[in-house]
C-alpha cells in the first residue's frame, strides 16, 4: 500500500444551491400553512390574497411537508458523496452510493490546473459525469481541479482543498521527471 498524500471527504448536503433550494421550499410549506390557519385576506400594496379556497384544509400536509425538509437537509449533512485520495501515484476518487471507484494513474497526467467557475444555481452533485469532453466529479463550490491525460481525457474534480491537491499533483509529476 502506498503512502496516503492528501484526502477529502464531501457529502452532499454541503451543497449550498441545493440546500438554498430546500429551505426555500419549506418555507413556501410554512406560509402555506399559516394561510390554512389563518384564512382571511389579506392586501398588501396593491397585491390581493384572497381567502383559503374550499372548506377542506392542507394545512397539516403543509406543515409536515415544510418539517420533512427540513429533515432532509440535516440528514444529507451526514451522507457521503465522494472521497477523494492521492496515494503514491494513482489518484482514486470513489463515489459512495454508487460503489464505483475512478483510478487515474498519476503517470497518465500531463497537466494539471486549477479552475474557478461561475457559481450557479442549477449545480448539482455529479459523479463521473461525462459532458463535453470532460468527466465531472463534483460536489459542491466552484473551484475544480482540471486534470488532462496523454490520452485525451479531462477531468475536472471539484474540491474545498483545490490549491493543495494542484500543488501535490504537480510536486508528483516533478518528481516524475
């Protein structure tokens, strides 16, 4: 077994779009139903909000839904998405739920660079993703380590750690030679 290098773990509730998402969600749920509770209208500047409609009420489904996530979003703080592993000379990314491991020989890699992309909204968690010519790995920011290989093959592994994952990498294809 080779010597450990550098290691991160990611879960997927560190995602901060996806838990912007969520949280947002729920407090439509909440509002609704407050408004199930309290069904009188309501004008605020210029904007009418009439009573709640029917004589049957949501509320409680509201009100379970907004709680449940919430839930979600403390349970996803705690699932793994990836693990990222130098060792020797074989990069290892391994996908939790998906049981897969991705090997990138550090031999195969001819350059390596860090990446700063526009946050957005619509990121989500990948892995081994592959668009656009690159494979993806990705959790959550908006930094990436581009790896290029002989063969062709990009990868861009999204990590916190981006600056010191560049620099072993390219300590390891020094030493090289």
């Amino acid at each position: 077994m080779e010597k450990l290098i550098f290691e991160e773990q990611q879960y997927h509730g560190l995602n901060k779009h996806s838990m912007i998402r969520r949280l947002l969600l729920s407090v439509f749920c909440f509002v609704a139903y407050y408004w199930s509770e309290n069904p009188k209208p309501v004008n605020v500047a210029m904007i009418h909000i009439g009573e709640y409609p029917g004589d049957v009420k949501y509320g409680e489904l509201f009100f379970v839904l907004g709680l449940a996530l919430v839930g979600l979003s403390v349970i996803l703080l705690f699932i793994p998405h990836m693990k990222i592993k130098v060792d020797g000379n074989i990069i290892r990314i391994k996908g939790k739920l998906v049981g897969r491991v991705v090997e990138i020989p550090v031999q195969s890699i001819t350059a390596v660079r860090k990446v700063s992309v526009r946050p957005t909204i619509f990121a989500r968690p990948v892995f081994n993703l592959k668009m656009k010519g690159k494979t993806r790995f990705y959790t959550w920011g908006n930094e990436f380590v581009e790896v290029r290989s002989n063969t062709g093959e990009v990868y861009r592994i999204g990590t916190q750690k981006s600056g010191e994952l560049v620099q072993i990498l390219r300590n390891l294809l020094k030493s090289r030679g």
